[in-house]
C-alpha cells in the first residue's frame, strides 16, 4: 500500500493559579445539554483524547519521555536517554484543530487534523466521536544504511476515531479503533499496514487530580515482532486552566505510529519510561 490518502490538509506551567480560574477547572458538568471535560488534557497518556482545542487558541505541547528506569544510576535512571516532542496545535473553531509537531524520536515531523464528529449530550447522543489523521515524516532514516531510501519511504499515516463516554462525574472511558501504515518498517515479515485497538480512561481522584491509563492491542502484528504492545499509566495535575501530566510507559516514542509500532519496554522486567506533558495556551 505505497499510496495512501494523505488526510492532513504548542511552557511554562503555572502551579498555582487565580482562584477564579481554578474555580473553572472544577465546572465539568454539563453546559448547554453537552458534556463537558470528559478529559481535561489532549491526550489521555499515548492515545489522543477526544477533548480539543479551542476555536483561535493556540496551544505548545512540550512532551518529554525520559530512557528507560531499568538503567538505574549508569544512566541516571533514563536522564541521559530523554526524548522530546514540540507539538503546536491551533483550533480553527472549537470542533476542527490542526497540529504540526517535531520530535527527536527517529527526528520526526508530523501533521495532524483532529475533528469531532459528535458530542455526547444529555438526553441526545450517549458518546463523543472525534477523528484524528496525521502524516508523519522520518527523517532519521539514511542513504547509508539504505543505499535505495527514496522519499516516499520516509512517510508515515495515521488515521484513528476516537469514542469517548463520560459515564459519571469521575468516570471517563475511550476506544480507539486506530489504522496506520509506514511505508518502510524494520521487521521484514510485517506489513506495512497494520490495526490496533486503542483503550483508555481516566477517573478522578479529586478536584484536580486523576489517574489515567491507555492500552494498544495491535491486531496484525507480525509473530516474530520484537515489539510490545504499549502500556501507560499516568496522573494529571489540573492547575489554572492548564493540565501537568505525569505517566510510566513501555513506549518512549509519542507518535502514534511510533508507540503502537515501536513500543520495546517490559513492565515486568522494569524497563519502563517516565515521562510528562506540559501545555501552555496562547
């Protein structure tokens, strides 16, 4: 599958905040019969979320994933291993964003589009439906290792329906039917196409505090595949308006053609990754 549609057409964290403003964090109701904050941040911890950026906002999300804790103080318990993702999104209106990221992780540029489709509503719709397509670009990939490399096979696609409930005022769950394609793959028995199910949530612990977990199950993964499915567990700080995220994973790239793929860590040896999300609106 050589051609595929190609769909694609932002630090500082204040820790304490106006009141007023954290007065507006804990409003998570429901507003105008839609629910509201059914996830406070853009991405549950790996997989997308279904909460979106504001018409004419403009938000910088520094993601920062540290190597994996198995190597203890040789390497500072992943200090020296840090990967990092700028990912500068824009809301077009409140229901259309667009993004544009680079991440050191295999020096990789992206696109995306993020577009809900439908709201849960009181006595309406039970679930929010939101898309998310993105193209991604690896650059890290050389003409010394592969002698026939040719643009093309830098490429990457992402497209992914995100469906999200708000069951009670702690409880918010996701699943992420989620289809991706690399034009160039590592593992010579796996199809460059491949399926995964993603599966998330997130319950309160407080008014600004919560636990978060996401899962990806790959379907068509090839049997010899040295990579594991990703695994991530994580707690979000709501702080002013804005959400510090603090997770462990299995996978330390954040793309998610990347985290789904690539994922090589194992939560029963310890060989995880730490990681955080900062978010700044503009």
């Amino acid at each position: 599958m050589k051609k595929c549609l190609k769909i694609i057409i932002f630090f500082p964290l204040c820790l304490f905040s106006q009141e007023n403003l954290l007065d507006e964090i804990d409003t998570d109701s429901v507003t105008n019969n839609f629910t509201e904050a059914t996830f406070k941040a853009l991405k549950i911890v790996n997989f997308e979320s279904t909460k979106l950026v504001a018409k004419k906002d403009f938000t910088l999300v520094v993601a920062h994933r540290f190597g994996s804790i198995e190597g203890g103080f040789d390497t500072f318990f992943g200090l020296d291993d840090a990967v990092t993702r700028l990912n500068f999104i824009y809301g077009i209106t409140d229901g259309l964003n667009i993004g544009i990221s680079r991440s050191s992780y295999q020096k990789t540029y992206q696109g995306s589009i993020k577009y809900r489709l439908i709201r849960q509503k009181e006595n309406g719709s039970p679930f929010t439906l939101v898309g998310f397509n993105a193209i991604l670009i690896n650059t890290a990939l050389s003409e010394d290792n592969l002698p026939k490399l040719e643009f093309v096979n830098r490429l990457g696609y992402t497209f992914q329906f995100l469906l999200s409930r708000k069951v009670n005022s702690n409880l918010s769950l996701e699943l992420a039917p989620t289809f991706y394609h690399d034009n160039y793959v590592m593992v010579n028995d796996q199809d460059n196409s491949r399926v995964a199910i993603g599966f998330g949530g997130r319950y309160k612990l407080g008014k600004r505090w919560s636990i978060n977990m996401d899962y990806g199950l790959n379907l068509n993964r090839a049997k010899d595949s040295p990579f594991r499915n990703p695994l991530s567990i994580g707690v979000d700080l709501e702080t002013g308006g804005h959400v510090f995220q603090m997770h462990f994973t299995n996978a330390q790239p954040m793309n998610t053609n990347y985290f789904l793929g690539q994922a090589t860590g194992d939560w029963s040896t310890g060989d995880i990754y730490f990681g955080f999300n900062l978010s700044r609106t503009f």
